[in-house]
C-alpha cells in the first residue's frame, strides 16, 4: 500500500497488501450485495414517484406533506414491511425505539429480550438499571431477559421455556453493541422469529435493525419480523441525513407508534418536515452504496488486524449481519491510541485528539473516534469503546472504502 501524503510504517504497509490479497472474494461479494440493494432502491423511489415536489419544505401542523408520505412508502418497500415511519424528529435510535416500546406495549404486558441485556442507553428506557423517571417499569411493563448462550448465539431451548403464550413481545436487537457475540445475520432472525409466534402466535417480534439496514439481501419485513426501529444517522442515512429515525412494520403497529410520535387519531397525518426531506431522500438513495462501502472497510480491518496478532470479531470469511468491525486490542493504551488514529484519519477535526470521557447514558468512560460531517454518525467512519476489559474497539462505518481502508492502516501505524 503507497500513499504520497501519508508516512506509513513498510511492515504495516507490507500487511495490508496481503490482507487486500485476502479479502478480495468478500469485497466482491458484498459489491454483489449493495447491487442487488441499490436496485431494489431504485425501484422503490420509482414505485413512490419520487418528484421535486417531494422536497418541498412544510411548516406548522404539515398537513398533506408529499414527501413525508413518499419517503415512508419507500421505507416500507426496501424493508418489506406494511408501512414505515419516517421522521427528522427522532432525535436518536434510542429515541426511535422508545417511542416504538412505548407505541405497542400496555401496562402489564410482558416483554421479553431474547438477546440478553439491550445496549446501554436503553436500560434506563425500560428501568432495568434503577427507577429511572418515566420509564416501562414505572407504568407497569414488565421486562425479562433470555442470557445468551456462552458461545453468544440465541438461546432458543430457553426460549421455548420462558416464552407463554400471552407474552406481548419478544424483543431483538441485531447488532452486539458494547459485547463480543456475534451480530444476527437474516437467517438467524428468521429462525427466532418462528419459533416466537410458534410459542406465543400474537406475539410483537421487535428488532432493533441499528447498524443491520442493506448488510444483507434479506430485509427482516420478509423474515417474520412485526416491528423494527432504526437512526437515520446509521446506516439507512446514507451519511447525508444529519438527523431523525425510521419505524417499520404491520401497518397496525406503525400506527399505534405514530400515535406515540404525535397524539392519538392525528400519528402520521402530522408533523411538518421543515425542509429536511431532499436530504433525507438523498441519504436514503444512496444508502446501500454507503452501506456497502462501510462493509468492506470492516472486512479489510478484519483481515488487517489478524495479520498483526489480534483477535477480531467477526473474523473475515463470516457472514456479517451489521457494519461493525471489533478488535480486541488487550491494554487500555493499545485502545486509545487506536481511536487517536482513527480520528487522525478523520476528514472533520483530524487535529483533535480524543480522550476517554463519563458519557451520559454508560457506566464507564468512554472514547469516542470520529470526524464526521454529522455529529454522532455511525456510517460515517468512527470508532468507539468503554475503556473496560478486555479492551475491544468497535470500529463502524465509512463513507468511501479507501478511506477507511487508510484509516484502518493508519490507525495500525500507531499500535506498532
């Protein structure tokens, strides 16, 4: 690998030509993957009969908004579900979800986690660490969780014990967030979702699809999921939305979830996009692509990183079922310093060095890699990691892949 702008180390250098030599099948299929998506894209925007009028901003109540209503039926078509919501007003994927969790489940309903403790913001959501104000707990929703097996997979054996036939949800979250089990590819989900409405027929199978958006061929609407939630910022953004979230889903249920956005009986009919929609189109368009670029730049890591000695997760021939790329780097200072050369490889605030710091929401200092154009935008490439054994980074994203692959190498430069 030759850069004239960049200094890098010959035996770095030196190992990612090989790692190149060595994922070259697997950049080529997720090249077959983001096609294949990118069509059905295409086809969705053309089955919506996406026009200029479609951008035009809307004010006050947004009442009769085009483009709101466009963009959710191109949602609902690319994800095969019913219907979809889509808004600039999610404020987060946290957000998203909460709003979702709270648009479905009533007091004394029962929701089960199947795939063990959620991701650190949303425990306060359900009230799983303390009282927290205004949350599932304090308006009677119970929660359980199903601990995943020692290997990280799906316990599906306790599944078929813990689940009755009245329990109102069972909830999924596709990607590992801050673990080290292996993200849920499309069969997979499949597979959890039969077994749910076998056990409980009238069941709500709810995924948390952060990070998992065009990773695959397979959208979850087709695999037996009823609801899902996602950021606008991740994946399905395509690094053009600066902000918002999507729902989607039987369109009962998104329903019921707008009426939690809005108020009931006006949900969807309301909300104004204030000029949000090209760019929310835009992302939108181009999100396979990104998607697809963001892929290859984690199977490039892989394949770098085990080259120099590291354990990584998912290692180079897995089947990926999100963008996120783990490294486990074994020391507190290996940690940081990567994150610094991830930043340094940043197009935004490349001179910035970042430090760990108590981000509101985890239980340990965190430190946060990423020059983005958008604040906190996972597609863009960024990496991130609780300074907490054993030391795993999780890398994400990347708008171009030869970008990332230099970030990757850049990054490596300073581990050596």
């Amino acid at each position: 690998m030759n850069t004239p702008f960049y200094t890098i180390d010959p035996s770095i250098a030196k190992a990612a030509d090989k790692a190149m030599e060595l994922c070259r099948p697997y950049l080529d299929r997720t090249d077959e993957i983001t096609e294949y998506n990118q069509h059905k894209m295409l086809h969705a925007f053309q089955q919506a009969r996406i026009s200029e009028s479609c951008f035009t901003a809307s004010t006050g109540y947004g009442y009769g908004d085009r483009g709101r209503e466009a963009l959710d039926a191109v949602f609902a078509e690319v994800l095969d579900t019913e219907d979809a919501l889509v808004r600039h007003s999610f404020a987060s994927g946290t957000h998203t979800l909460t709003v979702a969790l709270f648009g479905v489940l009533r007091p004394g309903d029962t929701m089960i986690s199947v795939t063990g403790l959620p991701y650190d913001t949303l425990q306060g959501v359900i009230g799983i660490n303390g009282e927290s104000c205004g949350s599932l707990k304090e308006f009677g929703i119970h929660y359980e969780q199903i601990d995943l097996k020692t290997d990280g997979t799906v316990d599906l054996e306790a599944m078929k014990q813990r689940i009755r036939p009245n329990t109102k949800m069972v909830y999924i979250q596709r990607s590992r967030g801050y673990s080290l089990r292996p993200t849920l590819t499309a069969k997979e989900l499949k597979e959890i979702a039969a077994l749910a409405h076998t056990l409980a027929p009238d069941c709500i199978v709810m995924l948390d699809n952060c990070y998992g958006e065009f990773v695959e061929t397979t959208a979850p609407g087709s695999i037996g999921i009823d609801l899902m939630a996602g950021s606008l910022i991740k994946n399905p953004g395509g690094g053009i939305a600066p902000t918002g979230g999507y729902i989607a889903g039987k369109k009962k249920l998104v329903e019921a979830c707008s009426y939690r956005l809005t108020t009931p009986g006006t949900g969807k009919e309301i909300g104004c996009t204030l000029g949000h929609n090209r760019e929310l189109f835009m992302g939108t368009y181009t999100a396979p692509h990104v998607t697809g670029e963001a892929v290859k730049t984690a199977i490039f890591t892989a394949a770098l990183y085990e080259l120099l000695g590291y354990q990584v997760t998912p290692r180079l021939d897995e089947v990926r079922g999100d963008i996120i790329q783990a490294i486990l780097l074994g020391s507190e200072e290996k940690l940081i310093r990567f994150c610094q050369g991830i930043q340094q490889a940043s197009p935004v605030d490349a001179f910035v060095t970042p430090e760990p710091w108590d981000m509101p929401g985890y239980d340990s200092k965190v430190i946060m890699a990423a020059g983005a154009f958008t604040l906190g935008s996972s597609i863009e490439l960024s990496a991130d990691a609780p300074l907490r054994p054993p030391y795993a980074v999780w890398m994400q994203g990347s708008l171009h892949f030869h970008t990332g692959k230099l970030a990757a190498v850049l990054a490596a430069s300073r581990l050596s």
